[in-house]
C-alpha cells in the first residue's frame, strides 16, 4: 500500500469529479486535493506538501504547460503527470519539456493509479529526497559543446542528412532521454515496445528534432562548463558511446534497442546539476555540485531522473546495475548483462593499466556464457574497434 | 497486459503457459507447430514469443528466421530446449534468440523473464560496493 500526497488539476469539474470519484477506493490511502486552475494548484502546493501533481494542459490563466514548469522552479520534488485530451502544437515542446509522464483523456483508473503509484517510489535508498529533488527539477539535460556543435551543424544544413542525424542523436544523451520518455508516453501517437532512438527519429522528423534542441538548449543556455567537469563529462560520454557501439554486438536482437539506449544513457547523472541550472536556488543542490562527497553519487540521480521520466524498466534497470558485479543467468544476460559486460570490455580497453585486472574474472564469466561464445567474435578486439570508432566520432584521435 | 504467442507441439505445455500467463493477465494465443507459430505470428503481432525447439514440420528455428526475417522491432523470442541438448542451446543463440530455458522449467521462471522485458519492475539505485561516497541512513521517501 502506497500513501501519496496527490494534487489534481482541471478546470472542468466534470473531470476533476470524475477523477474523485474513480479514485473514491484510494481515499483511505492517498491523500487527495483538488483545484480548479493553476492558481488554486499553486496556492495548495505552496501550502502543504505533495508527492504528484496530475493537470490538465488547456486551462484559463495559468495553463498546464506554465504551471508544471512553475511546480519544476519551486516544488521540485513533486511529481508532475499531464493528463490531456488535447494539447496545442504551440504548447507541446513546453509540455514535453514541464511534465514527466503523460496520460491522455480519457485514461483507465488503472493506468493513473499505476503511474501515481510508480512515482511515489524514489529509487535512491541513501538519498531519495535530494535525488529527488535533482532529478525532479531537470526538465532537460545541458550538451556538451563537443555534442551541441555536432547537432547545430547537423541541424542548420539546408538539406538536413536523416542518416547523419538519426546517427547523432542515437549517440546523444539528452535527446535519447527526452525521446525515448516522449515516446514511452505516447507523445508522439501509438505506444511502441522495445523501440530504439532511430525509429523514433525517423517517426518524429526533423522539425520536431529541431525544435527539441532549441527548447532544451534555451534551458541551458547560460551554462558555462568547468574545466574538469567537462573533461570528466566528455571522457564519461566517449566511454557511452563506445559502449553503445560494442553493445549492438553484444545483446540479442530484441535486447537491443534497450541496451543501446542503456549505454548512451549510463552515465547521465553527470549531466545533471552541472554548472548551475534550474536548481540553483537548492542549497543542498549546490553542495552536489561542488563535489560535496557527502552528495548523491551521480548515478542515483541519473537513475531518479530516468525513472521520473518513466523509461523502459529494463533501460533504467541497466543504469541502475552498471557498476554492480554481474552473474548472468543461464536464459540469458538480458539487458543489464549486455550493458555490464560492454562496460567491462571498454574499461578494459581503455585502461591505461595493460595490467590491470579489474573484475577479470566476472569478465571471464560473461564471456563464457553460451549467448556470447556461441558468436565466434573476438570481445577484446571489438572493444578496441568500438573505442577507437567512438574517438573519431568525437573527433579525439588518441 | 502484453500478447503472448506460444508456440509448441506439446498440449500440456500449452495449457500450462496458458493458465499461468492468463492468471498474470495477458492475452495468449497459442500455435501447434511451426508452420502455424509463422501464420499466429504475422495475424497476431505479439509482444512475446515462447517457441519449442524440436517441433514436426518447421522447427523452432526455422520459426525464428522467419520472425527475424519481418520487417518490425525484434519482438523477444524465449526458447525451449531438452536439458541435454546444449548444441541446440548454442544454436539458438547464434540464431537470435533473446531467452533460452532448459525443460523442465516453470511457469514461474518464464513469467520472470516476460516481466523483465515487459513490465514495470523499478529498481532501486543501490550505492556500488565500495564507492566513495557516503550513504546516510535516511530513509527513502523523506528530505
């Protein structure tokens, strides 16, 4: 049993009645407000504390779009669900970037009570408020400018190159998030299983891309990188993506859109928080991002964030596992056990250490798995081509 | 709720994968051989697929190929394989199966390995083994 701190927003009180009334065997379990508009959502949620807000998007005065981006600047911790029959183009982007899960009208009880429930759960067992409230006041992620320059030159061509981009943004940590979230809700139409960032490229097209970039980038625009962060950032992104290369190889065939998206996405806490952002006013938020070791590892936040965004399980599962010691299972390594032993792989490979033997023998273990000695590749050379590729694709020929 | 296609010559089995997976609520349709699991999976486009391996007629890898072969996202494949038969095992996986289970297995292990890929397990960000940070005793869920 859950208890939640709920807020609903709707300016038809047909609905808001409709909701109460459909919830009326949670009562006894959740805590539950109702408000007419952004202004009495507002008023509520400055005066008492809630776990989700669930609001409507076409409302007089403050709508939807203006008012979860409202709840992202002061009440970070709160969840935010859109609940819409219909949103205009204009406001998309800006929904798509204020909300964290989405609904359409009419839903099933069922699925706004799973999604409720869902995200009451912080996965962060140490730090499950701060994480929280990290993950929660990021609604995009900064680029760094090795990946913006990539993207803007992709973008600003007259002729855009599909291929190129689709490549790109398959290598891009802030969009695959944004997509595959966008997507996992159904933003963009009919709710695909197992799909990867490519093919929601190629659904969405470029214009929606284009405008995606823009808004994040206006988020983050007065961003200025610290030197080492940005080293640390970039080494961790080429680590991503030579995993994400290697990976292909590695999962079966249906693991492996999950998988792919799991290692471009592995080490996403780092880009969050980075240099002053949304969370600015969080004094706690600021000690993070000094590097206070007492912090939330970057990880915990990454996997909060995922989760608030409510990715595929088995992606944000395999972010969640990356640096825990892995036995694969005799049916399979699934997509933890890809991604865990891709990352071991280029870890080795990019060690500086030829003699260093770290988890060579959970290496060893994966390795011997039928599922992959059953394919006749050479792992520590496919490792090498894989980080070799991800340098030239970074332009950082070493 | 997911669409599970199983496909196996074995009534018993059938009726087992049915009962269990009904009672998890999905929707399952079962074939009884191979060329009727390709037929089952063009007409139901499911999100599962659980296949026997040694079946009369098509076998569970010529059913496989001709999945692989469609032109839609790689559905996941669960194989079914005679414990002593660990050449079929490697085979499969050569071939691009994504699970593989030695009889006898349990209705249990193969509602584990659908959920995994289907459902909505949440995970909890456990601190790695000697990381160095710290982790406090606050308890999840307050700040």
């Amino acid at each position: 049993m859950t208890t939640a701190r709920v807020l609903f927003v709707d300016d038809e009180p047909r609905i808001l009645d409709g909701i109460r009334r459909s919830l009326r065997g949670k009562r006894r379990e959740w805590d539950m407000a109702f408000a007419p508009g952004g202004e009495d959502a507002l008023e509520l949620l400055a005066g008492s504390a809630f776990d989700v807000v669930v609001s409507d998007m076409r409302m007089p005065g403050i709508d939807g779009a203006e008012l979860l981006t409202r709840v992202s600047e002061r009440h970070p911790e709160v969840a935010r669900v859109v609940l819409s029959g219909h949103t205009e183009p204009a406001a998309a982007i800006k929904v798509a970037l204020a909300g964290h899960r989405f609904l359409t009208k009419p839903t099933e009880t069922e699925a706004l009570v799973s999604v409720i429930e869902e995200l009451v759960v912080r996965t962060s067992r140490g730090h499950g408020g701060l994480a929280r409230r990290i993950a929660g006041a990021t609604r995009a992620l900064p680029a760094l400018p090795q990946q913006k320059a990539k993207l803007d030159a992709l973008l600003a061509a007259p002729q855009v190159d599909l291929a190129g981009l689709v490549h790109a943004v398959g290598h891009d940590t802030s969009l695959t998030a944004k997509l595959l979230q966008l997507s996992n809700w159904g933003f963009f139409g009919a709710r695909p299983r197992n799909t990867s960032v490519a093919a929601v490229v190629n659904t969405v097209g470029v214009p929606t891309i284009q405008a995606l970039v823009a808004a994040s980038e206006g988020l983050w625009s007065a961003v200025t990188w610290q030197p080492a962060a940005e080293e640390s950032a970039l080494a961790a992104w080429r680590h991503a993506i030579a995993c994400a290369a290697l990976v292909d190889d590695v999962a079966s065939p249906a693991h492996r859109p999950h998988a792919h998206a799991a290692a471009v996405l592995q080490d996403i806490g780092r880009l969050m928080g980075v240099g002053g952002g949304p969370t600015a006013a969080d004094p706690a938020a600021d000690a993070h991002r000094a590097g206070d070791p007492g912090g939330v590892p970057y990880r915990e936040i990454g996997v909060e964030l995922l989760h608030l965004w409510g990715l595929p399980s088995p992606i944000v599962a395999a972010v969640a596992e990356r640096d825990t010691a892995h036995r694969p299972a005799e049916s399979g390594l699934a997509v933890t056990g890809a991604v865990r032993a891709a990352h071991l792989l280029i870890q080795r490979t990019e060690s500086r250490d030829p003699a260093d033997g770290a988890h060579s023998d959970e290496l060893r273990l994966l390795l011997a798995h039928p599922q992959l000695a059953a394919q006749s590749v050479d792992w520590a050379r496919a490792a090498d081509e894989a980080s070799a590729q991800a340098g030239r694709w970074l332009g950082i020929e070493t | 709720m997911a669409k599970i296609l199983v496909v196996d010559d074995d009534a018993a089995i059938r009726q087992l994968l049915t009962d269990v997976l009904e009672m998890d609520g999905h929707d399952v349709h079962v074939a009884v051989d191979g060329h009727d699991g390709v037929r089952a999976f063009e007409v139901i486009r499911p999100d599962f697929v659980v296949l026997d391996v040694m079946m009369p007629g098509l076998d569970g890898y010529g059913v496989l190929r001709s999945i692989r072969g469609q032109d839609c996202d790689p559905v996941p494949v669960l194989m079914l394989t005679a414990a002593a038969d660990s050449g079929s095992a490697a085979r499969g996986w050569a071939d691009g199966v994504d699970y593989y289970l030695a009889k006898p297995f349990t209705a249990e292990e193969v509602l584990y390995l659908i959920e995994g890929v289907l459902g909505h397990r949440i995970p909890v960000a456990d601190a790695p083994a000697g990381g160095d940070h710290t982790s406090g005793d606050e308890p999840a869920g307050s700040f």
